[in-house]
C-alpha cells in the first residue's frame, strides 16, 4: 500500500479520534506511530501523550482499537502501557496499564495502580475510574488489600 494512502488512512483516524471522549477533540503525540488497518489497532509508542480537555494520559505505548460502522470509524477502547500517569482535574492516577473503554467512560487501572487527590492517596490491585461520575472503586486481592491514606483537617 503506497505510503500516501497510509497516512491519509492514519490521519482520517486521528480526525475520528474527537470522538474518543464524548466531542471534544483528542490530541495524541508519540515518537512513532502504526496502523494495523487489518486488525482495526493503531500503536502509538515512545513518550506517548494524549489529551482531551483536562484529561491526560502519558505512556510508554497506546493502542487505539476501533471497529467500522457506516464506513466510519468508531474508537472502542484505549490501552495504555508502561509507566501510565493520568492527570484529570485535581487528581493523579499512576499504574503499569490503563484501559480505557469508550462506552462506559470509565479507565481501569492494573499493574500496581494508585490514585491520589491532593495529600490523599488509594491503592490496590485495580482501580476503576468512572470519568462522568467523578467517582473511583478500587478492588483488593487476598495478597494485596485495597488501601486508602487519608488526611482529616
């Protein structure tokens, strides 16, 4: 396929990619991208950053999987990994790995995930955030108990 088509086809989904977080655009830089065209990924790798509003997202690698519907295409999930560091609002979140699922609006975080909010912080094996509720669960294991360091004025 001619390096031209590829590119269109890489930025047609970036355009489509304003969608990801309800309508409001989506900027994602990274040292390389790929697209699997054949497998609906694109691989976004090396000092990856997306933002929307106040939402970002910083990672080693970011896949973007979508589905076609229509002739267009329609993002279903993110997948940050490696060193994941998200900041929306006043809130920071840190983990190995992010998944981002578009039609719940929520990211669970795994591989050592916590979340702070000012002074405060929660740990455990998987933290769930629910971006339009403004809420998160974490969730423990038998080897690892959810943990929370909270700080009363």
């Amino acid at each position: 396929m001619p390096k031209r088509l590829v590119l269109l086809g890489a930025l047609f989904l970036l355009i489509t990619l304003e969608g990801v977080f309800a309508k409001t655009p989506i900027t994602i830089k990274s040292d390389r991208m790929e697209v699997l065209q054949s497998q609906k990924i694109v691989v976004f790798s090396g000092n990856v950053v997306a933002k929307k509003a106040d939402l970002t997202i910083y990672a080693d690698r970011l896949l973007v999987y979508y589905t076609t519907k229509d002739g267009k295409r329609e993002v279903k999930k993110l997948v940050a990994i490696g060193h994941v560091k998200i900041h929306k609002n006043d809130w920071i979140a840190r983990a190995g790995k992010a998944v981002y699922f578009k039609i719940q609006e929520k990211i669970v975080l795994e591989d050592h995930p916590q979340v702070w909010q000012g002074d405060n912080t929660v740990k455990g094996s998987r933290i769930t955030l629910y971006l339009n509720e403004d809420r998160y669960v974490v969730e423990s294991e038998p080897h690892q108990k959810a943990e929370a360091i909270i700080f009363a004025d």
